[in-house]
C-alpha cells in the first residue's frame, strides 16, 4: 500500500521513523511519500521537504510565514493528486496538518492521525474539526479517550512512544564513571538536573532563571548540571558558561539516568523524568503579554504531563513568577525530605501503570494495516 506522511518537528519526525519501520514489518509492499525530516528519511521512501523548511513556531513566525505555508500547502495538495495514498498519516503538528486533513478529505483520501494534538489543554473546538475530517485517531494518553467521546468520536490508545524510546535507550550500555568524567562532573556528589528545554524561547527565558538557582542553592551536597541542545545557538547558554554550570550537551537521557533530582520545563521532559524515576520540580514561564492574552483560553488543572495523566498533583508546578525562591523551597524538600521523595517515586509507579507496555509504534502500525486491509 502506498503511505503519504506529514511531520513538522524533530520529535514527530522520530516518531513517524519508528511508525514506518514497523508499518513495513506488516505491509511488505509498503511504499511511502512524506514531509518529514532524516529520521522517516532513514527508513526509506521519498523525502518531499524537510521540516526544516515547513516549521514555523510561534504567532510572529507564522504571520511572517503565511506565504511560505499557502506554498507548502499547495505542494502537498498537488502530491496527494499525484501519488493518490492509500492513507495519508499525519503526525502531531496539528496548525499544518489539520489543514492537509480538509485538503485530503475533500480528495476522497483516507486520513489517519498519530498523535492527537493537545486539544484538551486550549482550543477544545478542535475536536469538531478533528471527527470531519480524520478517519481514525491513535492517541498516546489514556485520558485521551475519554475526551473524545464528550465529542461522540471513537479514538484508540495504543500506548505512549515516549516509553518505547526509553525502554530502547535501557538497552543500551551505560557507564556511569565516564559519563562523570567526560562532562567534568564530581561522582562523589549527587546530580539535580536542570531541563530548560529544546526550544529557543524556553531556553531564552528559562535557563537564566535555572542558574540562579544553581548559584543560589550552591552546597557540597550536590551539584547541578544543565542539558543542552547542540541544535540551539550556544550563545543562548551563556549564562551557564559564564558561571561554570556544566551543560551535558545532546544527552538528556545520560543526565536523567545518574540524576537525583530534577527541574523541568513543561513539556514531554517532564514526562521523560518521570519515567526515569526522578523526581521533579515542574516550571515554564512565557512573555508576560503571551501570559495574560492565551491564559483565558487554557481550561486544564494541571500544566505537566505527569499530572494531567495522574488526574493529581504528583509534583510541584510553578509558573511565571518567583520561580527561584519556590523552586528552592520545594527542591529542598525532595533532597531531605525522604517521605516526600518516596511518595514522588510511588506515583511514578501509578503513573507507568496507567501507561501500559511499550510498543506503541508496533501496535499501531500493525492497527492501521489492519484497517487499512478491511477497507480494501
């Protein structure tokens, strides 16, 4: 069969890879076409354009952009015309893909959607959109479900990548005293690890506050260490190599398997930490006018991952404001408080119990082959 997909970030273009890897297991005469990046490249297929040249974040970039993105869109109208897919996946990037699903319904194609978009956070009217347009919704959060049927749409969770990712990254060897050594780190002293995130806006607002911090609670207990994304300007992290704070450069996995402690910018890290049973202290902060004009649109309880899938508060979120003094109050009592650090580490386990096996990709490449051979 003949597969068209379409991912706009790094992120999604791994997730797509492993979704056609295992979609060849079970479809030995799959072909593919897509928008994509070197991960789907990897795999086979054609390449049509890289997100590189298709990702636009942010309201400024995509108002500059507009042109750009009628382009993009148009190309892949004339593609689907072209190369007439069994099935065109679309992966997350809902702003672009949302859009090619009214493109490719009104050409009588099948559409399939791995990845919902965060809906349930902002913009719930979505939704609607979503159950004209998508044949079929493969989420990878169980709550998921439930919020598409106060919509009268039927969805599947077939598992979370994210647990395949790391369940793959365990299997490979780790050596605790190298990763020490070559990141110029002490093994005599306990590591919190400071998440800033992948993004430049994030990293802009968010890193020089994580420094503070780690100036502030300075102690011969333990030591902070920052991931870094090569991918980012290193200028961005000047503030950590003005103040000596080690950054572990393209390996946030390494960090979070030899740290103690965590500080997290929201995001699918705070899901990753979780998920390596360290416990956590969850933060964003944005521009103050983003705050105040998007906050009346945002309807969830909780910001983290951790917490919107428990239906609880597992850890602490902080927002905005005094996120030095508040982090430093709520650190302390993951490093001295031991009932408190259980506690955290007990709902983890609650947490990866709700998430099942993993398996996601396999399952559900399996899942749209089925489908796909019913409709045939």
């Amino acid at each position: 069969m003949k597969y068209f997909l379409i991912a706009g970030e790094t992120s999604g273009d791994l997730h797509a890879s492993r979704l056609m890897f295992w979609l060849k297991k079970y479809d030995t005469q799959a072909q593919f076409r897509y928008f994509g990046g070197d991960y789907m490249k990897s795999q086979g297929g054609e390449l049509i354009k890289h997100y590189k040249d298709t990702a636009f974040m942010g309201i400024v970039d995509v108002l500059k952009n507009l042109n750009k993105i009628q382009q993009n869109l148009n190309q892949v109208e004339q593609e689907l015309k072209q190369y007439q897919p069994d099935v065109v996946i679309l992966v997350d990037y809902p702003g672009f893909n949302l859009r090619v699903a009214k493109i490719a319904k009104k050409l009588g194609l099948t559409v399939f959607y791995y990845i919902s978009p965060k809906i349930w956070a902002w913009n719930k009217r979505r939704a609607y959109v979503i159950k004209k347009y998508i044949d079929k919704m493969f989420v990878i959060f169980p709550f998921e479900v439930e919020f598409y049927k106060k919509y009268d749409y039927e969805v599947e969770y077939l598992g979370n990548p994210t647990l395949d990712e790391i369940h793959e990254y365990l299997q490979t060897p780790f050596y605790a005293q190298n990763f020490y050594v070559q990141n110029g780190l002490n093994p005599h002293k306990i590591i919190i690890a400071l998440l800033p995130g992948s993004r430049q806006q994030e990293v802009k607002l968010l890193l020089p506050f994580m420094v503070r911090l780690a100036l502030k609670m300075a102690s011969p207990d333990y030591q902070f260490a920052i991931s870094a994304m090569s991918h980012l300007h290193k200028s961005l992290y000047k503030p950590a190599i003005d103040n000596k704070i080690p950054l572990i450069w393209d390996q946030s996995y390494d960090l979070l398997r030899v740290a103690y402690a965590a500080v997290v910018t929201s995001g699918t890290a705070t899901l990753e930490t979780a998920l390596f049973g360290v416990p956590q202290v969850v933060v964003y902060k944005t521009y103050w006018w983003q705050y105040y004009l998007l906050k009346p649109f945002v309807h969830i309880d909780y910001f983290s991952l951790v917490n919107i899938i428990l239906g609880r508060k597992a850890v602490e979120e902080l927002l905005q404001k005094r996120l030095v003094e508040r982090t430093e109050k709520i650190l302390n009592q993951i490093l001295y408080k031991r009932d408190y650090y259980q506690r955290i580490k007990q709902d983890y386990e609650q947490l990866r119990r709700i998430l099942g096996e993993p398996g996601a990709a396999q399952r559900t490449a399996k899942r749209i082959v089925e489908l796909l051979s019913e409709k045939n």
